[in-house]
C-alpha cells in the first residue's frame, strides 16, 4: 500500500532531525545540572555516572523485556525488517551496559543507540569538567569555568569541522559532541548575558556555527544551531514552570515528564500494533491510519505505567540486579519461543 508517500518518506527522514534537539538540549540542561559543582573527584564523579547510567538503564531494561518477547511472538506470521534477530546471551549483556553499537552488534530495540549515546556524552561532560578544574588549579589565574569553555568549544570545533563528517565515528561521543557541545555553550551564553559579556561570548557562538555551515552545510547542522539560538535567546519565563496552569499545560508537562519511559517503550508497542493490524487489513488505508494513531495511545500509557513504576521510583543496586534478572528471563523465554516456533 503506497498511500501518503511523501508525509511517510519524511517521518523516516527529516523527523529524525529531532535527534539534533535532544544533544543541544542534554548539553544545555547538563551544564545547567554540573554548574554548581565547584571540585569533581574520582569518586564523586564515578557517583555522578552511576546515578546516570541507573535512570537510563533501569527503564531501558523494562523496555527490552518487553521488546524481545513480543519480538519473538510475532515472528512467524510477521516478517518485517524492523524485527531485530533472536538475541544472543552476549549481545543481551551488551545491552546491560550500553555497549552493543561499539561491540558492532545489532541493536534489540529502536533508540538503544540515543540512550548509549547520552551515557558516553554525559561521562564525556564529567570529564571536561575535570579537566577545567584540574586546569585551574594547574594555573590559577584561569577559573575552573573559563577552562570549562575553553574545552568546550576546543571539543565543538573539532567535532562540527571535522569529527562529524567521519561516518566511522558515529557510535561514539566525538562524532555527537558538536551538537551537545552547543547546548553547553548556550547555557554559558546565557549566563554571560547575566554578566554583562552577552557580546563576545555571543560573538563566539555564531562564528562557530557559522564556519561548520560554510565547511559543511546540511539539515542536521541547521537544526542544532536554530535549538541551541533558541535556547540563547528564550525569555526566562520559557525556563519556568507556569503556575496555575490549564489542563493543556498541565498535560504537556506530564507527557515531558514521562517522555524517556515513552520513547524506549514505544518500539515494542508498536511492533505490537503494527503485526496486529498488518495481518488482519494489510492493503486498507483507515485501520492502518488508526493503527498509528493507536500505537501513540498505547506508548503513551505503556510509558506512564513504565514511569511510574519504574523510572519514578529510586534507582537503586537492588533495583538494576532486579531488572537485570527479568531481563536476562525475558531473553531466555524469547529463545524458548523460538524453539517452539521451529
């Protein structure tokens, strides 16, 4: 079925355009989150990347015990390349600690790349930070936040100008850092404004972009410099939580408050969905059109449910060992099924 061409050709193309958002507002919001620590050591730090790598791991771990066995449910009556392979026990383990992409090993779910992308560029922002205060004690006419910037835009240039244009790269921070590097300075910018050096700092910022678009223009670069302008140039208001707000505001909030338990668990719903309603009308436009529109609802509440009961709740050792386990159980059921299935 051909129906709607162009609107699905650019939901598969430009919509993940909305990757470039997500760095450029990570960077932005993490320099936000490190800004008040003033000395990082290896523990503290080491404590920082845990408590990360806990709320992405433990919600990425439900999801993909869902994931693996509505995989494997599905498989003999829906053939479809979206459905990745029987996963192996080394493959699962990779999964556990965000390394499948650099191990060159297929992925079990849509967006387990983003989520080990996050964790590298968040150890990677813990490491600036230690350099720069490292540097400052080195020479310490220089603050701690200067060098911060200072690596900032070393790690940005290098990325937009040159890392990014390096395929090979594109499982690791370097090749990302560009477009996380530029949510970190808008916030620096934002704070220079505060501080009366709104200019050279701004001035920094657009010769930046400026020579990454002459250098190389395209779609990607584009739409992280107009996030990260934005994020430069927002009124304080935008930053704040309305009061009293309407039903509207208040279920925007909610959604943006669930959005990481959605956005890992609506893979396996769609998968779900998709197997559902291809089998029983694969050529009408109207129940596939309200398929999608059922699959949104569906990853809307299976990501509510997800984050009240996991993500909400505190991540804990105990918890990940948990999750861990169902996990492992998942992947050894889907291998069961699979058997079964001959």
């Amino acid at each position: 079925m051909g129906a709607w061409p162009q609107l699905i050709e650019w939901l598969f193309d430009r919509a993940r355009l909305a990757v470039q958002m997500f760095l450029v507002c990570g960077g932005f919001l993490t320099a936000g989150s490190l800004s008040h620590i003033m000395r990082l050591d290896a523990p503290l730090a080491a404590q920082w990347l845990w408590r990360r790598y806990l709320r992405l791991a433990l919600p990425l771990l439900a999801a993909l015990s869902l994931v693996v066995l509505v995989s494997e449910i599905i498989r003999p009556g829906f053939d479809h390349p979206s459905l990745s392979a029987l996963p192996t026990w080394w493959q699962a383990w990779a999964h556990v600690f965000l390394l499948q992409h650099l191990l060159d090993l297929e992925a079990l779910s849509a967006g387990v790349w983003y989520v080990a992308m996050d964790f590298q560029l968040y150890a990677l922002a813990l490491l600036v930070l230690a350099m720069a205060q490292w540097l400052s004690r080195l020479k310490p006419h220089t603050s701690a936040e200067v060098w911060c910037k200072r690596l900032w835009l070393t790690l940005a240039a290098a990325s937009l100008w040159w890392w990014s244009g390096i395929e090979s790269l594109d499982d690791y921070a370097l090749y990302f850092c560009g477009s996380y590097a530029m949510g970190w300075l808008a916030y620096q910018t934002r704070r220079a404004q505060e501080a009366g050096k709104f200019g050279a700092s701004l001035g920094v910022f657009v010769f930046l972009g400026a020579m990454a678009l002459w250098l190389a223009p395209n779609w990607r670069l584009v739409t992280a410099l107009a996030v990260a302008a934005l994020l430069v140039g927002a009124p304080l208001t935008w930053f704040q939580s309305p009061v009293g707000g309407g039903l509207w505001c208040r279920t925007v909030q909610g959604i943006s408050r669930m959005s990481y338990a959605v956005f890992v668990v609506h893979f396996g719903v769609s998968l779900a969905v998709n197997a559902w309603v291809s089998q029983r009308w694969p050529e009408q436009l109207l129940p596939n059109a309200l398929g999608m529109l059922g699959s949104l609802a569906l990853s809307l509440l299976a990501g509510a449910l997800l984050f009240k009961y996991v993500e909400q709740p505190r991540p804990t050792f105990m918890r990940w060992l948990r999750w861990v386990g169902i996990f492992m159980f998942s992947v050894a059921l889907a291998m069961h099924i699979n058997s079964l299935a001959g």
